[in-house]
C-alpha cells in the first residue's frame, strides 16, 4: 500500500510540475519535472500511460 501511495504522489508531483512549465516556461521547474520524471522510473508500477498523459502541446 505504502508503493501506491508513493506512486501517486509522484504522478501528482509530475502533473503539477509540468502544468507549471507549461504555463511559465521556466527552464528550472522543466529541470525539475526531468528529475521527478527519472526518480519515478525508478520506481517500479508507474505506468507509462500516466506519463504519456503529461505530454501536451506548449500553446
């Protein structure tokens, strides 16, 4: 159970992470969301699907 939750806060980090460059463009909080996105590939059970999700276009 205690991996779930772990998983998920990590997806929310991710999300959060992304939405904030996406809107500010901030090369910083995109250095930052690379770095969540390779520790959370460490982490066995994240799906690809829900980091294929963050992907969207820069408007």
């Amino acid at each position: 159970m205690l991996v779930l939750k772990i998983e998920r806060w990590g997806f929310i980090m991710l999300d959060f992470t992304w939405k904030v460059f996406s809107q500010t463009g901030n090369i910083d909080t995109y250095l930052l969301f690379k770095e969540l996105e390779k520790d959370n590939h460490e982490i066995p059970g994240i799906q690809d699907e829900e980091l294929a999700s963050l992907d969207s276009p820069i408007s």
